[in-house]
C-alpha cells in the first residue's frame, strides 16, 4: 500500500506540492488527475524517491521513502511518460539488467520476460535493439521493465502515451490484473475518459492541493452544477472553461 502525510515540496518561493495526503490500499488502482503543472509528476517522483520532500512522509509498504529509500524502491515498479531506455540493448537484455538490479532470480527473469513478451505482443522485437523501437515499442519496454520484479506498488506516469489502441487496452488489462493480484497501482493520466474507466478512486491535484477525492459516483454528486461527465467536473473543479460557453463562441 501506499501512504502520504502532509508531504509538501518547495523550490524557493515555490510550492509545487502542499501537505498532500494521501492512502492508497492494497487492490486499489489510483488515478490521479491534474492541470499541467499542478504537481502530479512532483508527487510522482517523490513516491519514487527521485526527489525528497520539504516536509511529510511517504510509506511505501510500510517502507518510508526517506529512512529506508532502498527497501522502499524494491517495493515499487516505475513507467514515466517518457521512456529511459539504453539503445544499444535489446529489449530483452534491458529487462534483464532491470530484473538483476532487483536481485531477481534468473530463471523466474527468463519466465517473467516471456510472459511480458507475449503479453504485450514484443516477441518479434524482443531481440532488436532498442535505438530501432518506435515510441510504443519503447514504452511497452518500460512497462515490461517495471513489472518484471513483481513490484507491490505500481507508479504510472501517463502510461498509454504513444501506445496504439490495442496495446493500450492491453495495459489497461494488465493493471487491473495486478490490481485484482492485491497490488496497488498509483497512475497519473490526462486522458479522462481512462480515469473513468479503470480507476476505482480518484483524486484530483490544483496547485500543488488536493481538492477532491473519491469514486466518479461520489465527485459527480459533489458536482454544483450536477455533471455527470468527469471532464466537466474536472473543469469544474480546476476553474476550467465551460463547454457551453465554448460552444456558444464557435457558434457566435
């Protein structure tokens, strides 16, 4: 599981994250929603350990981020948006070297990239280096990457980015496979319509706060407008321009 507590994070005069907390369960897949620039990938990279907060804890398993970064990052498996990749491996030797970074047994390594393999239909490409992958080959990667230890807690960064619409799906399968393993999954995302979707809560982050949280039943009865549709509580909540009044300039 995974927990936060008053975690904030300053630059300078800047806040870029404020007491946000947070308590993601076991089971449970996370979305986690925000306007560019609202803290999301700070967070992100806090829970990872990438970067410590000024203030709060963050507990991965119990594990605090902090005192205990090394058994914390054992415990989680990171996509970001943007694939770190050596080109010149393969797709097979990058998972590999991820699974010994681990400490991964070199069979299980073996077994668990092939099942990712045919998962996310690399076998093809398996072999090829890197620095020949389109984006989506690149990400599948990473998402393989991150699986291949088995982690607890899965941390997503826009991770159907470059995927194609059947790849996506299969991803979107995949955490809620790991979700319905007990694993929790903590995912960033702007595509709306995926929150809706997949996720089993939400939250929703503006300048560095969290002003809401809950299941899309619960945020479109919270809604003062009474919207049903989680992009126009999102803007709602955000301060958003409203579609109406979109439409009603095009049309002028």
């Amino acid at each position: 599981m995974l927990r936060l507590k008053d975690v904030t994070k300053r630059y300078d005069d800047l806040t870029a994250v404020d007491r946000l907390t947070l308590d993601v369960p076991s089971g449970e897949l996370f979305g986690f929603l925000g306007p560019n620039g609202a803290g999301k990938t700070t967070t992100i990279k806090m829970i990872c350990g990438l970067l410590l907060p000024t203030s709060g804890t963050i507990e991965v398993c119990g594990k605090d981020v902090t005192k205990d970064p090394i058994g914390a990052k054992a415990k989680i498996g990171l996509i970001p948006d943007t694939p770190v990749l050596y080109k010149k491996l393969t797709g097979r030797e990058f998972v590999r070297f991820v699974g010994e970074l681990y400490g991964v047994d070199s069979g299980l390594i073996d077994r668990r990239i092939s099942d990712l393999l045919d998962l996310l239909d690399m076998k093809e490409n398996a072999d090829n280096l890197i620095e020949t992958y389109s984006h989506g080959m690149k990400q599948k990667t990473m998402i393989m990457a991150a699986l291949v230890h088995d982690p607890e807690v899965v941390v997503l960064d826009e991770p159907t980015v470059g995927l194609d619409p059947k790849s996506a799906k299969v991803v979107k399968d995949v955490l809620r496979a790991l979700c319905e393993r007990d694993k929790t999954v903590f995912m960033s995302t702007h595509i709306l319509e995926i929150a809706e979707r997949v996720c089993d809560r939400i939250g929703i982050i503006d300048k560095g706060k969290l002003i809401a949280i809950g299941t899309v039943e619960e945020l479109k009865s919270k809604s003062k407008q009474g919207l049903v549709s989680l992009e126009d509580i999102f803007l709602e909540l955000t301060g958003g321009p409203d579609h109406l009044e979109i439409i009603k300039f095009l049309s002028s």
